[in-house]
C-alpha cells in the first residue's frame, strides 16, 4: 500500500516460488505503488491492484489487533 518501488523489482512484480499453488493461497496484491519497479501494466496475471474501497480494509487494527510494536 502507497509503496515507493525502485528498479530492482521485477516487471512481473510477484513470484511464485516455483510453486503455482501458491497463486491460490496467497495474496498478490498492491495499492497506488509509485518509483521506476511499479509499472502494474506488466504484473503477473494472477496478481491484481486494490480499490479505494477494498484497501480501507487494511488499518493497523485489522492487521495487528490489539499489539501495539514498540
């Protein structure tokens, strides 16, 4: 989410480890990255980009729950 990419990634964006079930298992997703590696015209197909709606369901409290990281 709002990832600044350099031109170390890889067009594709995601790999799969050589393991396509993993495309069926995890989450390939990004939100409005931005920098020279995030062209999201040339991603994997199995990847996909969030909406405005669907990224307002990443807050910290969904993701981390009640710990708080020092």
């Amino acid at each position: 989410i709002n990832c600044v990419m350099g031109k170390h990634i890889i067009p594709e964006g995601w790999n799969n480890w050589k393991n396509p079930y993993n495309e069926a298992t995890a989450r390939f997703a990004e939100y409005k990255s931005s920098g020279s590696g995030s062209n999201a015209s040339e991603r994997v197909k199995w990847s996909r980009q969030l909406t405005d709606s669907e990224v307002k369901k990443y807050t910290l409290q969904n993701i981390l729950g009640n710990w708080i990281p020092k």
